[in-house]
C-alpha cells in the first residue's frame, strides 16, 4: 500500500512539473504554439501534452487563440498574475520605507514587463529636493538601475537580446563586450547604477530578485544627480540590507 501510494505522489509531481513546463513554453510564446510545437519543446509525446492541456484548459490556464493561433496562456493566470503583483507590493512596502528613513531618499519599486521597467510603488524622500515617478511609469532597462539589476540576473545571451531589442539595433563587439563587463560587475557587486544616464540630473542605485514564479523586480533609489556622490555610500549600505531582508522573507530564485 505505501509502495502504491508512493507511486501515485510521484507521478502527481511528475504531472505537475509537465504543466509547469507547458506554461513555461507559452509564456515565451505569447502568439501561441499548436499541440505539435509544444511537444518539441517540452519533449514530451503529442499525446501526453494533449491530456495535460486539456486540463489546463478546463482551468482557464490556457486557451485557444481565437484567430487560429495555437494554444495560449488564459485568464486565470493573469488573475495569479495581478495577486502576486498586489502580494509583492503589500510584502515590499515595508521594505521601501526603511530605505527612504535610513536615507532620506525616495524609494521605488518595480516590475520588468515587456522589456521595460513598470513601477509597482514608492515611498517618496524626505528632501524638498526629491525625485517622484508615478506609479505604472515605464522606465527602459539598458539605461536605469533597476533595469541593469534585472538584466544581471539573466543569463548574458537573453541580457543582450533584450537589449537590443530594446535599442532596436544590434550591438557592436565593442559595445556588447562593454555591457557585459557591466553585468558581471552588477552580479560581482549585487548593486547597479545609473549616474545621469537615463535623466539629466538624476542618478540611481538599485537590486533586483526574482519571485516564485520567476518575475524580475528590482527595488531602487533614485537621487538628484547633485547630492548622488556624497550619500552614495549610505545608498549602499541601505540597499544592500534591505537586499538580505528581502532574501530572508521572501522565497524567491537564487
């Protein structure tokens, strides 16, 4: 009997790595892919990707694409999806204000979507001379902290595509040698920078992690550009304990 039941627990984990792995392909495939494609690259038989799509559908995890586009992700996930965004946020704020009183300084936090950065929430400094962005702003990843933060998580190939896509050009071997003693640098030191870069007059200091369900977001403090040298080392240290706050509260990616 506990040999059967043994058997039963793991061919219910082996199904629900499967699932897993088919949401995984059509996240990357937001036009959707047909039974056949998600075969090939989840390498399991059509049949088994049938039956595990079926149920998946009967969930609302994933649909048919109505213009004939194969199988995509459905509605319900981007209910877990907007969950988890608010979950982020409420567990973060915390978080984000002990940065600003330990600064002084706004704090924000942000989510990568689309290959931009889109700010979550932010807890403005405590300076007449502040920086203050809207919450749903779109800020690029190339050029900002907590853009480069997110791209150092990545690997270097999948860094570099975002970029270029990003610019819209491919990058010369110059500039991609560049970029990505960059990120190792990032990855070296766990913090990113962006010294008047992205806006004239403002510069910045950030992290990044990666929640469950493999979402990058990053936690950053931008500063006017004329006061960033002089509060830098506080930066730091600030960003650097509520990083290990972070990683102690939350189970997230490595």
């Amino acid at each position: 009997m506990l040999e059967e039941k043994d058997k039963k627990d793991r061919s219910g984990i082996q199904v629900i790595a499967r699932a897993a792995a088919i949401l995984r392909v059509l996240k990357e495939e937001r036009g959707g892919l047909s039974l056949g494609q998600i075969a090939t690259r989840v390498d399991l038989p059509r049949s088994t990707v049938q039956r595990i799509t079926g149920a998946l559908s009967a969930e609302r995890f994933i649909i048919q694409d109505p213009k004939g586009g194969g199988i995509r992700l459905g509605p319900e996930l981007g209910a877990f999806a907007e969950a988890a965004n608010f979950n982020i946020v409420e567990r973060c704020r915390a978080i984000l204000n002990e940065v600003t009183q330990a600064t002084g300084e706004t704090t924000d936090l942000a989510v990568l979507r689309n290959g931009s950065m889109i700010f979550l929430d932010q807890v403005p400094g405590l300076h007449r001379l502040r920086t203050v962005s809207s919450v749903g702003e779109v800020f690029p990843l190339s050029t900002t902290a907590n853009g480069r933060a997110c791209l150092a998580l990545m690997t270097d190939d999948e860094a570099l595509r975002l970029i270029e896509q990003e610019t819209a050009r491919a990058l010369s071997v110059s500039d991609r040698q560049a970029t990505l003693r960059k990120l190792a640098e990032i990855r070296e030191t766990g913090l990113a920078y962006d010294i008047d870069e992205h806006t004239p007059g403002i510069s910045a200091a950030g992290f990044a992690f990666r929640d469950l369900s493999g979402n990058y977001h990053a936690i950053s403090v931008p500063v006017p550009t004329l006061r960033f040298a002089a509060v830098r080392p506080q930066l730091d240290a600030a960003l650097r304990d509520a990083r290990d706050r972070v990683q102690s509260e939350f189970p997230l990616d490595p």
